[in-house]
C-alpha cells in the first residue's frame, strides 16, 4: 500500500485532510495517513508548519528508504 503524511497548522486541520483524502480514495485510509506536523496534543500554528518544512524531520520523515 501506500503511505500518507500531512502537515497541518493544527489538529482540526488534520482530520479534515484525512476525511478529504478518504472520500477521494472512497475506502478508508486512516491507517495509512500520519500525522506528520502537529504531533497529535501538541499546539499548532502556521509558523510551526514553515518551521516543520525547513527543519532535518520533514527530510527524515519523508524519506522512503
């Protein structure tokens, strides 16, 4: 399968991602959809998700090796 990393600015955001990319796929993906930025009880925020996309992580989680 297949594996799906958002970055949202925050909680909500993220769930309303995975719902999207749900319907679309019209099968449920949930466990295949991570959550990369806000890790889930952490606060959010657009300057963390810029933060996030400069940072060594999104390199790292991002990779498929």
């Amino acid at each position: 399968m297949f594996n799906i990393g958002i970055i949202a600015e925050g909680d909500t955001d993220f769930v309303t991602l995975q719902n999207i990319l749900v319907g679309y796929f019209d099968k449920d993906i949930t466990g295949y959809v991570n959550q990369l930025q806000p890790l889930r009880g952490q606060i959010g925020g657009w300057s963390k998700v810029f933060k996030y996309c400069r940072s060594v992580n999104f390199k790292n989680d991002s990779d498929n090796d």
